[in-house]
C-alpha cells in the first residue's frame, strides 16, 4: 500500500512550451507579441477587404439600371481597392521608416525592445 501511495499514477507531467517557442527573454516575447498583432491586422484588412468585394459584387449584379446603385457599388469597390492597396504599402512604409528611424528595414515588422543595462 506504502509503494501504491508513493508511485506518481498520473506519470509525469511536463510543464508547456511558451506561446513564443523563439523567446529567450522577455523583451523578445514582447516583441514577437507585438510582430503577432501586425500580421493579424493585416490579415484582417484582407479578410474584410475579401468580404467587402464580395458584397460589392452582389450590390452591383443586383443595381439593374439605377445609376445611383451602380455608382454606389463602384465606390465600394474603389475604396476596397484603395485600402488594399494601403495595407499593402503600410510593409514598404514599416520597411521606409525601419531604415529611416532605427536603421534596419525590419524593425518594425519584427520587432526587438531593448534593456537598458
């Protein structure tokens, strides 16, 4: 009964790997955290960018001949196509002000917080 009670039933439980696997300190984990919210607004823009053409679409399929309609529908595509093409341009800017500011193109795009020591 002793051994029964000193035996782990359960095994051994291993502790989880971190969200960031490449983050040996903190200022790394902060940065990657920071890199993880640019890519998912910029795949955001994207998807609502997909669904706004989407909607576009069907908008001007369905104008028949209300001019109103159809112009309507072609702004939407326009400003669709004009913030594409912003969060397109928003990776050559980063990169701009990347060389500009701090002296590497990736700076802001992939970021690093430094420590003062």
């Amino acid at each position: 009964m002793q051994k029964l009670l000193a035996d782990n039933v359960f095994g051994t439980i291993k502790a989880p790997d971190s969200a960031f696997k490449d983050s040996a300190t903190p200022q790394a984990a902060i940065g990657n955290l920071i890199q993880l919210v640019i890519w998912i607004l910029i795949i955001g823009a994207g998807i609502y960018a997909l669904f706004n053409l989407v909607l576009a679409g069907y908008s001007f399929m369905s104008a028949g001949d209300d001019s109103k309609k159809v112009s309507g529908a072609w702004a939407m595509i326009y400003q669709t196509m004009i913030g594409l093409a912003v969060a397109a341009g928003s990776f050559v800017l980063a990169a701009i002000f990347g060389q500009l500011i701090f002296g590497k193109w990736d700076f802001i795009l992939n970021p690093t917080i430094p420590t003062l020591q």
